[in-house]
C-alpha cells in the first residue's frame, strides 16, 4: 500500500508544474496529485506510481502508457507526458473534475434517467472507440470512469 510520504519529484516535472500537493486519490500502488502548468495555467493530475509496489507487473504500467498515447477521443482522459525514475513512473494527465463516477453514484444515492443513459452514452462512446482502435479496456467499472 502506498504511504503519504514525501515523493522526490523530477527535475523535468518541476520545471514545468506547480502546485503539486493537492491530494486527489490515493491507491494501492499509486497516487494522484492536482499540479498546474507554470506557463498555461492547465490543471492537470499527475499519477505517480511507486514501481517497488508494481514489481513484476511495471510492463503493464509501460503498456498502458502506449495505449494511451495512442488514443484520442473526447471522453478518454488524455496523457500528456510521462517521467521516469528509478523509484516512480509519472504520468501526467487531463484533469477531469468530479471525482469517479462510483462516488457520484455513492453520494447522490439516485441519479436520474436522463442522466444516466448521458453517462452511458459518453462511456459507450469511449468503448466503440478503444474497440475500432483494437483495444480492450478490461477494467470497466464505475472506479475507474
């Protein structure tokens, strides 16, 4: 499990990002923080991945980063860089305010019809085009949208 101990951030990242306490998430091998770019102004949230935690399995973290630079639609969260050190793999990426979809439903406790079939449209969305690109996402769930 990831603790909130300080994480030597690159050089690189701090050149160009500020701003990089906010805590978004926290999880077992990762966590999110909020920064924002020095020269746009963009809020983005950068994933750190703690590689110790990810051990045998960093190649998938590294498939997951091609697959995402591949990818290009409206309702897919974008990433636009990536840094790496020994100890962490940085991934930097769009900003979407609101949380994950589980906690909107957890707290609204009912949503209604209209809203869902919106959601489910942008997540139907997404999906035909990871499909047409000849990707599977294969951890669909409200967690994770």
């Amino acid at each position: 499990m990831i603790s909130n101990s300080s994480i030597e951030l690159p050089k690189e990242l701090l050149d160009h990002y500020t701003d990089l306490y906010q805590e978004l998430g926290i999880g077992g091998f990762a966590k999110v923080i909020l920064a924002r770019h020095n020269y746009t102004g963009l809020k983005v949230a950068i994933k750190i991945i703690i590689k110790e935690l990810v051990k045998n399995e960093l190649f998938r973290v590294h498939e997951e980063i091609m697959v995402m630079k591949k990818l290009s639609h409206q309702n897919i969260c974008k990433l636009y860089q990536v840094y790496e050190t020994d100890e962490h793999v940085f991934m930097v990426l769009e900003y979407i305010s609101g949380g994950e979809l589980y906690d909107q439903i957890v707290l609204s406790k009912e949503m209604s019809e209209k809203e869902a079939r919106r959601i489910f449209r942008q997540v139907l969305s997404a999906v035909g085009y990871i499909h047409s690109c000849g990707i599977a996402h294969r951890d669909l769930k409200p967690e994770n949208i």
